[in-house]
C-alpha cells in the first residue's frame, strides 16, 4: 500500500526543494523567473488563506467560547492567555534588547548613511485613541476591513451573549457551530496547498533577497534570529517542560508545520489554520485553542517585539544617539504595545514599529534603511510569533485541566 507523506514532511520537503529552486534562479540570474512566475502561485495561496481568516477567528472564537459553556471559564481562560502573552512579550523585548546592546557594544551594527533614507510613517494617535478604536461601530466594516482586534472584539460579545441568553440562543448556537464545521473544512482543503505555498514564496525569496543576507544588514540580521532562537529555545521550551509536562524536542516537532508556514508566509493570520492542526496534534483542548489561537494570532507578537527592540538600538545607533537605561524601559513598554497592535500580516511590525521610534525621539524616516530587506526579518518574527500561541494554547490546557481536578 502506497504510505501518505504527512504534511509536516511535505512541507519541509517543499521548503529544501524551494531553496535549491531560489538558489539555482539567483546564481544564474533567473530572478524575474520566479517574480512572475512561481511567487503568483504563492500569492494565490495566501489570498485564499486571507479570505478565509475573518471567518475562522469568528466562528473560532465563538465556538470556543461556547464549547466552554461557562462565562467563567471564558474569563479564567482570558486572563491566563492574556498574561502569559504579556509576559512573554515582555521577557522577548529584554532578550531583543540584551542581543542588540551586545552586537551594538562590540560595534558589530553597520553605521548606514541616513542622508537619503525615506519612509512614510503611519499616524498613531496616542494610546486612548488606539484603545477607543479597538471597539467597532459597524461590524461589517470590522469584517471588510479585517480589523482583526475589532473582530475579536465582536466575537468576545457575540459568544458571551450567547451563553448569557441561555436556551433562547439554541438556534443560534447550532448555526455557529454549522458554520464552523464548514470552516473546519474549507481551512483543510486550503491547508492541503500549503506546501505550493511554502515552495513559491521560498523559492522566490532566496532569488530575490539572498544577496541582502551577504551584505551590509546581515549583522543586524543574524542579531535578530539570535534573539529568535533564543527566545524559542529558553521561553517555549521552558513553558513545554515546566508548565505543560512536554519535552521540548515534542513540542518543537509538534509545531514544526506551523512555524515553517508562518516562516514562508510571514503571516500568523494566514497560519491560524496550520496552527489549530498543530495544537490539536500537541494535545490542545479544542476550546481553549478555539480561543487562544486566533486571540494569539493578533495580539501576541514575541518575534515582532525581538525584532523592534534590535532595529530601534540599530536605528539609533545611525542616528548617533546612544540609548540610556531609562530609554530601554521605553523601549520595553512601547514595543510590548506596538506588537500587541500589530496585525498578524506580512510587514505589520515593521509599520508598527516607528511608534517605538517616535517614543524615542528617532526619526521615522530611518525606516527607509531596512526597508528592503523587512520580508527576512519577518519570515523570522512570523515564525516565532505562531509559536508562541501554540505554547500557550498548550499551557493553557494544562492549567485549566489542574484547576479542574481540583
Ligand atoms: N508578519 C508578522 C505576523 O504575521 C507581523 C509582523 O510583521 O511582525 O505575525
């Protein structure tokens, strides 16, 4: 009988096959190959993903709160997410920060010249008005827009009313759970493509970019997937073995698939249903991953947090402006914030982060310097930011299991 390749392999089997293809493209100049004609490919994939991510956090997070049955498990189970994301983020922006001083300290950052650097920076309007435009005023703005902290938002309201209107809202129960099998489909046929995916875009990425890896930015990159690694290897693995009883090595195997999805597509949304599959696989209950996934998707960034901490000290040191301690505590606080606010789509922490430099008094123009080579830093940042929510969504599980024996 003919075994079948698992999806985890073919995916890894796509990745090699991909960096063999780029590398062939780039060494014989063959660059614009894989531009026109393997990268739609990929895009083709991501905007199936994309199109289907409104829904799936929806549905998601409502069904995970009425499979939960209990407003105060939904609250117990809110809380313990949202402070392990917190926490994590925060040790990740010291960890951003350690690795950064250190390159920045031996001078191993590049001084780039600042003379022509140009980026148009979003306008933030301070923390309050970030804060009030969380909360929608037209939901069906919320779902074109894919504003996904306000589609949280209306699915937090949504499952909660449902419950709290009891047996009235059976209908309503069964209509979620109806859509959300449908869902549950829809997001394995589309998984089914993920390795077309992860194959165009890695083939077009090492064609296209390999050569920023040989040049002047390579420290600052190596600087960030240090604090990557690190990260991974101290916080997650440390979370696996103490708080849920894994070993690392499972845990990491667990959510390989996830991770090198999240590291080709460079988005924790477009990842969500790659994530489920590998949370369930760790032993995630259904519900809790129902919420903490898709929540984790938008609002948990430890990669993104890494990444603003080492390019705001490589920033400032161009800047020639030597950041003191108080400043790095800005830097903790403003990149925890920023990452929380970045969308789980390609390029959003890189936008995000001039609220940290404007924090700081840097100019935002100086954007414009890593601006090129932002899709490497993100494969990176993606990557582990997807790996975060799998290890809550385990940890959480283990919690919540402990407090109900007892
Ligand atoms: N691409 C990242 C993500 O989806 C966000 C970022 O750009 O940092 O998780």
């Amino acid at each position: 009988m003919k075994k079948k390749v698992s999806l985890p392999m073919q995916i890894l089997i796509a990745l090699v096959l991909g960096i063999v293809v780029g590398l062939i493209c780039y060494f014989a100049g063959l660059e614009d190959l894989t531009t026109n004609y393997l990268k739609p490919f990929g895009d083709i994939f991501v905007n199936l993903l994309k199109f289907i991510v409104v829904p799936v956090v929806l549905f998601s997070m409502i069904d995970g709160i009425l499979s939960m049955n209990d407003l105060k498990k939904v609250g117990s189970v809110g809380v313990k997410t949202v402070v392990y994301f917190m926490v994590t983020t925060a040790i990740a922006c010291v960890i951003g920060l350690v690795f950064a001083n250190i390159f920045n300290g031996a001078g191993l950052f590049p001084v780039l010249d600042t003379a022509g650097a140009e980026y148009e920076a979003k306008e933030f309007g301070g923390f309050m008005s970030t804060l009030v435009s969380i909360f929608p005023t037209n939901m069906w703005q919320s779902f074109s827009n894919a504003n996904m902290l306000q589609v949280i938002v209306i699915a937090l309201f949504f499952g909660g009313s449902i419950l709290a209107a009891g047996e009235k809202a059976n209908l309503c129960r069964d209509i979620v759970s109806s859509f959300y099998s449908v869902i549950e489909k829809l997001m394995s046929f589309v998984i089914a493509l993920s390795p077309i995916g992860v194959f165009t875009y890695m083939a077009w990425v090492v064609a296209t970019q390999g050569a920023a890896i040989l040049g002047s930015l390579a420290l600052v990159l190596l600087c960030a997937y240090l604090g990557y690694i690190v990260h991974a290897v101290a916080v997650y693995s440390f979370s696996a073995k103490a708080f849920a009883g894994m070993s690392p090595l499972k845990f990491f195997k667990g959510a390989f698939a996830a991770m090198i999805f999240a590291f080709t597509s460079t988005s924790s949304a477009a990842t969500l249903p790659v994530s489920k599959e590998c949370a369930a696989e760790l032993g995630a209950e259904d519900d809790i991953a129902a919420f903490v996934l898709p929540l984790g998707s938008t609002i948990n960034m430890d990669g993104t947090a890494i990444y603003q901490c080492v390019a705001t000290v490589f920033l400032a040191s161009c800047a020639g402006i030597h950041l003191t301690i108080g400043q790095m505590v800005i830097v903790v606080v403003t990149a925890t914030l920023a990452s929380i606010g970045t969308a789980g789509v390609s390029g959003a922490g890189m936008i995000m982060l001039a609220m940290v430099l404007e924090a700081l008094g840097i100019p935002v123009a100086y954007i414009g310097l890593i601006v090129a080579v932002d899709r490497l830093f993100d494969m990176g940042r993606t990557c582990l930011n997807v790996t975060g929510d799998i290890a809550c969504s385990i940890c959480v599980t283990k919690w919540e299991g402990k407090k109900a024996k007892k």
